[in-house]
C-alpha cells in the first residue's frame, strides 16, 4: 500500500481560552469525526499547536484525495456540525481562499 504525507496550516483566534478549548476538543474527538476521517483514507492524522499556530500532517492511502474528502464531508451533517463548531476557534490565514481553513503546506526540505 502506498502512503502519501499531506502538512497543512491553520491559526486559531489570539485568545487564550479559545485555544485552550480547541485542545481540549481534540482531546476527545467525535467519534462520528474519526470515522469520517478514516472513511476518507487517511490512515494517520497528527496536529500540533504553538501559540495561536496550527500544523497538521496527514498521511493517506490511494483511495484519497481532498475532492473526495470534501465531497465525504459535504453530505455528512456531523461533520458539518463539527467544521461550523470550529470555527468558533480557528480563523483563515491570511493568504487562504474565502471560507478556507486549512491550507496545504509546500516542503521547502527533506533530509
């Protein structure tokens, strides 16, 4: 099986509270979310924070590709539900489209 390594950006609102609830959320996940991801193909998701800074990598079989992940997304109403929650806390980089949270970072170097 072939995997593929996808590192995406995001910022969280500059709030202190707001960020400390993000984490928490993600501490314990919906599992309707987890499913959803893994139904997608995405075998390994990892995100890590520092400050209001967001990093995620995602690493993701053949079957995957984000058009079928948004399509996946579109018609599920919990993770609809989910993304609106989150914007609770996140907000676009500056330099992402209109209504873009994640934004799919270029490798720049591998060792």
């Amino acid at each position: 099986m072939s995997i593929t390594r996808y590192c995406l950006g995001c910022d969280l609102k500059e709030n202190p509270e707001l960020i400390a609830e993000y984490i928490e959320h993600h501490r314990n996940v919906w599992p309707e979310i987890l499913k959803s991801i893994k139904d997608s193909g995405i075998v390994d998701m990892e995100i890590y924070n520092i400050g209001n800074r967001l990093f995620m990598i995602m690493e993701v079989n053949e079957s995957f590709s984000f058009e079928k992940k948004s399509e996946m997304d579109s018609n599920n109403s919990k993770v609809q539900e989910w993304e609106h929650f989150m914007w609770k806390f996140q907000q676009e980089l500056p330099f992402a489209k209109p209504g873009e949270k994640w934004v799919l970072m270029d490798r720049i170097f591998k060792l």
